[in-house]
C-alpha cells in the first residue's frame, strides 16, 4: 500500500514540477531514518497532534529554550530551561504537552544529546517519538523555520539568564 502511493506522488509530481524538485522530494521522504510508513502518514495526516521538537541555545551556551510546533496548526509551545540537559528538556516537554496528551500523537527530533530520554518520555506521555538523521534539518522543517522567526527577537549574542517567557 505504502509502495503504490509513493508510486502515484512520484508520478502526480513529475508531471507538475521539473525533475530535480521531484527527485529531492522522493530522496527526502523516503531515505529518513523515520520509518517510510510513519513518514507518510506524518506528511499525508490531516490530523493534529503531529509534533516537532528543537532546542534553541543561548549566549554561551548557558540555557536553553526548547521549542515544539504542531505541524497542522503551526501552534507553537515554548519553555525556558537552565540547561540544555536531558531531565531538563524532558521536564519541559511533559509540563508544555502534558495537559496535552491524549491528542499528541508523534513528536519529531533531531539527535542531540537533550533528547536521551526519549524512551520515558513517550512512556510518560504515551506517543511515539522520531529522529531526523543527522545534519537533516529541512527533516523537521516547520519547526526550524519558527526557532528562526525566534531568532529574530533572541539573536544568538542574547543571554537566556534574564529572558523571561510568558506562558
């Protein structure tokens, strides 16, 4: 099933869209580290609950913010933390989608070492989570181009000691 629909996409978009557009796109979604059926269902899903994850680091790297964004709304939840430390990230992620949860259904992140309870945390909050493969952005792209509207008003010189997040 998953086969004849990558098939017809392939298809549909060849005939709209000039050949190196088509093939980056079937490269991209079918050679992820994502499972290819999760994959599509993540792209296809008209559902919400549809998660992406990231972490912004500030001056020094001293805090952080992490940074989820639903994929259908683009609702975007943000939460300081002191630290850029796996039980730091997993508090914020369960008190930013805790109350959340029975709706949540992936969560997409990249590899850093902040994610390394990623195994309680779906335990916790009973949804599924993925990783992007390494130096993949554009894999978790939604989420990337909102910590860049971020970063407009937090530029990168920016210490997190003083930065208050209203929630």
């Amino acid at each position: 099933m998953v086969v004849n629909f990558i098939h017809t996409f392939v298809a549909d978009i060849d005939k709209e869209e000039n050949e190196r557009t088509f093939m980056t796109t079937v490269v991209l979604f079918k050679t992820g580290s994502l499972s290819t059926e999760g994959l599509w269902q993540l792209i296809t899903s008209p559902r919400v609950g549809h998660f992406e994850g990231d972490t912004i680091v500030g001056k020094d790297h001293k805090g952080a913010i992490v940074s989820l964004t639903e994929m259908k709304t683009k609702y975007q939840f943000v939460c300081k933390v002191q630290e850029r430390s796996a039980n730091e990230v997993q508090k914020s992620i369960e008190m930013l989608l805790g109350k959340h949860y029975p709706w949540i259904k992936t969560l997409t992140v990249d590899n850093g070492k902040e994610f390394t309870n990623h195994e309680q945390l779906a335990k916790n909050l009973d949804f599924k989570i993925f990783f992007c493969d390494p130096y993949s952005p554009w894999q978790r792209g939604l989420n990337e181009n909102q910590n860049g509207l971020i970063r407009q008003y937090i530029p990168k010189s920016t210490s997190f000691e003083n930065l208050w997040i209203m929630t």
